[in-house]
DNA sequence: CGATCCATTGAAGCCACTCAAGCCCGGTGG
DNA sequence: CCACCGGGCTTGAGTGGCTTCAATGGATCG
C-alpha cells in the first residue's frame, strides 16, 4: 500500500459516513470541524477491483469506512484455503481487527471501484481530546460489530448450506435497504459468487447448485449479477 | 437476574482482573481509586452451574469479566437450535455485544461455580471523565475481541470437524496456560461435551466420535473431564 | 433409588465435497 | 475481426463425513 500516492484532500460531504454521524452526534458537522484547521478524514480511492487496501501484518495507523463501493476482508489459512471474513457497503466501518495489536489481521481488498474514509488515530486522539463524547460513540459501533460477528457466526452454524444462503442474501438485502431507503427486493451482486462461497465456507459448485434449487423453489431469480428475493427468509422450507 | 441479592462489595484484589489493568496502565490502582471514595467494580457471585448471569434482550448496563469460574453465552436459533458463541475463563470480558443496544445479545450462563466483577456504565463514564485514557484501554480490548471473533470464524471454516476439534482444543490449552502460566499439556473441560459440540456446530455424536479417533491416532488421551495433549495441533495429519 | 442429563456406540441416509468436463464472457493480441 | 486465453459459472457422477435415529451405560442429584 502507498498511501502518499492516493491521498486526495475530504472534499465532498460524506453524506453516509460513519464518521461523520459521529461528529453530529457530539454536536459538530464537517464544516466547523474543517475550520478549525484540523484535518478530520481523508478521502482515498478510486481503488479499482482486486487492489489491496492493506494487507495482513501491515501496521494498523487508522480507522476506515468505505466511501463509495465495496470492500472485502480475507485470510489465506495455514492449508492454503481462502476465507472471506466480510463484505463491507459505504458506510461500513471495517479494519477494526487490526486496533489492539496495531496490525491487520486480514487482507482488506476492492471489490469494485471504491474510495475509503480514512481516520488516523493521531487525528482521533485529538478530536477526541476536544470532544470527549467522541470515544463513546466508537465505543458503541465497536459492541455493534461484535454484536454482527456474534450474529454471523450464528448463521454460519446452519449445517444446511440452504440457510446459510439465503441467511446472506437476507442480510446483504437488509443492508442495500437500509442504505437506498428503498423497498426493492433486487440485489445487485457487487461479489462473485466464488467469494460467496468463500464467505459462506462452501464450494462455488454447492452455491450455484443452491442458488438453482432455491430458484426452482421459487424463493429468488437468480440472474447474471442481480438476485432478486420472491419470499421472506423466515418462510424459508427446510425440505426443499 | 436479581442483583440486588448478590451484590457483595469489591473486596479481594482482582489480580487478573482486566479492569485492574486498565487502571494500572493508566497509572492507578484499585487501592487509589478506592480511597478515592468512588465505586470501581462490584464483585458479584457466586453464581451455581445453569444459572443465568442475565438473558438476551435484558437491558445492559455494565462491562462484566469473569473474576472465576467459567462462563458460556449462547443463543437459540429461530428454529430451536441452541448455538454457543463463547466460552469465557477467569480475565475475560463479555457481554460486549450488548453495548451497542444496550440490550443483550446472548444470554449468559455460570457453567462452574462462578464470580464475576461488573463496572457500570455510569461508573464508567465518571472514571473516563477523570482519567481519559481509559477509554482508549476500552476501545483496544474490543479491537481484541472482534480480531479474537474473526479468528474463531476462521476455524469454523474447516469443514473436516477433527481440525475445528484441534484447533478448539489447541485454544483452549493456550488460554489455560496463559492464565496458569504453567506448560501443562492438560485441560481440565469445564464445559460438557455437549456444549463443545454446540459450540463447534456439530453433534455430541461426532465430538465423540472425533475424540475417540484423535485418542486412537495418538493425538490426545480423552478421559473422563480431562483431555491431554500429546502433539502440537499444526502436525495435524488431516487424513486420519 | 428412580430421574435426568451426559456420553458413547451402532446402523442407515443424506448433503456437500471432490474430480471432471463444458459453457459463457471479457480481455488481449495477432 | 477473430482466435485465443483465463476466470467465473454451471452441470454431472461418485465418494465420504456428518447427521439422524436408536439404544445402552454412567454419573449426579434430590
């Protein structure tokens, strides 16, 4: 990674950052905070798809949200097999693995073309030196992810790869929901399917088998790169 | 949960508290903060194997680490199944996915007798206020706790449950070493077979099954509660 | 001393993996 | 422009590991 080279100067309104939502919170927005002089985030990218963010055992100097995109995290195991451990949206704080030992423990890579909030701890100290109430709000979104690793891993113990499945696709048209404020039932796959698997712990062989048995069980249509949910997960039949 | 009833005021030193640590790295100990007249943490126990420290969804309102015993915090799947996610020893915090909420997650059971010491949020705040870098104590500790969580996930990935076995026991050495500070080659199973598979997302059929063939190929001696380890988990022979 | 929970062992079935082949698509270069 | 290539995706056949169902023994406790 060569920062240096990519460092662009926060311009635009990061209308969905998270740190932003932080800086409202303790009472402050982006502008007052930029005429204090001090420099806040830093806005990086494009990243075009397969380029490194960090890598695992790179020191860990900062906190980062991705801006506009999609970002991956994985894990090559000691046998060589890949595990994606995340697929972070705009708006998702990711890297917080790498706080305690002040290096990553995974590789952060992009997905498409994508650009990160980037907050180094020097500015966070300072910030929060002046605005105290800042560290409880990271505190927060730090039990938050816990909370949504805990709820992974739940999920993740469905031995039917069925559940698992349509456990993502639920979450990941939880997300998109959540971040166009629209009700569409279409997701646009930003992931192959191959990380899908990698994600889910499966084989792509068994995803694309599964996804055609969900299909044929009219549960989804499943296209090119676009998923689109015909029923609630919760109806989901176990014997199909 | 019924507090009031066990609340018994901090009185022994909390040696391998993680709170003492926080304070001792910021250049207080529990003697000074004592005089100081505020109230750090409450010691409470001791509660009895199966019963509930709190449940998901009641409101949280404190950090807790186990002071002693041992701790589980499990969750049930929509469709009845019970799932662990974590199995907590003498030092460890938990409950951390509740701060986010402020409700709980998980619920969390004693599965020895067991102590363990709270620290409110209130107090909390009133000892940040007084010494700030406690917070970022806070902030590294869930840093570890979410890179401790994804590296869990990572073992639940190997889809041959001998290696998820290994890596489970392997673990369970190194946290019991830590705290010993001894090089036995022991664990001393706290938690039933039953509750490894749940955790591991398997049946107490194949942990059986597993431990008496990882016995036969000579990788461990599996008795009654104890379990041995004769060779380092990364000599797996995956064929066995 | 019965009740209950945990642990173990056996038999049968199923789900997902492995291995293998072919298809689709975008990118590259002759 | 087309041939070639590579990666992702799909489909097929066979195998193996884990689950399910069932039954028994052991341990703890009121």
């Amino acid at each position: 990674m060569t920062p240096k080279l990519r460092l662009v100067k926060h311009r635009h309104r990061c209308t969905h950052c998270l740190f932003r939502r932080f800086f409202v919170n303790v009472g402050l927005n982006c502008d007052e905070i930029d005429q204090t002089g001090q420099t806040t985030t830093t806005n990086i990218g494009p990243y075009h798809p397969g380029e490194y963010l960090y890598r695992a055992g790179d020191p860990c100097n900062a906190l980062y949200v991705v801006h506009a995109g999609t970002v991956k995290t994985e894990t090559v195991t000691y046998d060589g097999d890949l595990h994606i451990s995340g697929f972070y949206l705009a708006g998702d704080l990711f890297g917080a693995d790498g706080i305690h030992q002040r290096r990553f423990a995974t590789d952060a890579m992009a997905i498409e073309k994508t650009w990160v909030c980037e907050l180094t701890f020097d500015n966070w100290a300072t910030l929060a030196n002046d605005y105290p109430d800042l560290q409880s709000q990271l505190i927060s979104e730090l039990g938050r992810v816990i909370a949504n690793k805990e709820h992974e891993a739940l999920s993740t113990h469905h031995h039917l790869l069925t559940q698992r499945l349509m456990g993502f696709l639920a979450d990941l048209l939880y997300r998109v929901r959540e971040r166009q404020g629209l009700q569409t039932n279409e997701i646009e796959l930003t992931m192959t399917k191959t990380d899908i698997a990698r994600y889910l712990g499966a084989t792509p062989e068994s995803i694309s088998r599964t996804l055609a048995k969900l299909e044929k069980a009219g549960y989804i249509v499943n296209t090119k790169r676009r998923i689109r949910i015909l029923k609630d997960y919760s109806s989901l039949d176990v014997a199909i």
